[in-house]
C-alpha cells in the first residue's frame, strides 16, 4: 500500500504539473486574444471613427471658427476706424501745412527786411573792439568780463 501511495502521490503530483502547465498556456492564449481583440476595436474606431468624439470634435472646430472670425472681424473694424481718424488728422495736419506754405509765399522776407542794417549794427559790437592780442573775441570777452565784474 505505500508503493501504491507513492506511485499515486508521484503521479498525481505530474497530473498537477501538467495541469497547471496547461491552465497557464490557456491564460496566455486568452491573453493574446483579448489583447489582439482590443487592438483591432480600436484600429476599427480609429478607421470608422467614435460618433461622440467626431461631434464632440466637429463642434469644438465650429467655435474655434467663430471666435477666430469674431477676432478678425474686430481686427478689421478697428482698422477701419483709426484709418478714418489718421486719414482726417492726416488732413488737418495738411491744412496747417498748406496754410503756413501760403503764408510763407505771401510774406516777401527779401523785400520786408534789410539785412545790410542787421549785419553793420550788430547788437555785440564786436565789430567795435580792437584786438590787442590777435583775437578779437578773445579781448571782446575779456572786456565784456571787467565790465560785469565792476557792476557786481
């Protein structure tokens, strides 16, 4: 009887092996499988693509639309109105031009001024100073300097 439970025991133990080998190579096959099933369900979704997520997308993009041309839109508009305000400044400003060109054509500097009077009585009286050392301007400041130190 104990050959026999032996002999048992050693076999049942192989049985067990075996099975276990067995449950083990199913639970991979399955494994794959699902694996692979998953794969192509997604490969499938991604050719013939998920209804909710396409118009989920489709009105996400229609936003995007409109807000870009609402942007644009006041993009325009606002160029539209400063152009209107440079162009009227732009006006103005050639108005004033014009009339100081008229003014300027009208008033005849040669015949109204004399600048021979201006240039012989020059207000310095440099003309007048007599240059001891060879520089008239040098001694003009000189004198000019004893005179204001005297005032003081």
């Amino acid at each position: 009887m104990v050959d026999f439970a032996d002999k048992a025991y050693r076999k049942s133990g192989v049985a067990l092996q075996n099975a276990k080998s067995t449950i083990q190579i199913q639970k991979a096959k399955y494994d794959a499988v699902t694996t692979a099933s998953v794969a192509m369900n997604k490969a499938m979704r991604a050719f013939t693509g998920n209804p909710d997520l396409n118009n989920d997308a489709d009105l996400a993009l229609e936003k995007l639309r409109a807000d870009v041309a609402e942007k644009i839109g006041g993009i325009k508009s606002a160029i539209q109105i400063t152009g209107q305000i440079m162009d009227k400044q732009d006006l103005q400003d050639a108005a004033k031009v014009s009339l100081a060109v008229d003014t300027a054509d009208r008033l005849d500097v040669d015949k109204t001024f004399t600048y021979s009077n201006s240039v012989q009585g020059s207000a310095t009286g440099i003309d007048d100073v007599s240059s001891d050392s060879g520089n008239k301007y040098l001694d003009f400041l000189k004198n000019k300097d004893t005179n204001y130190r005297s005032f003081i």
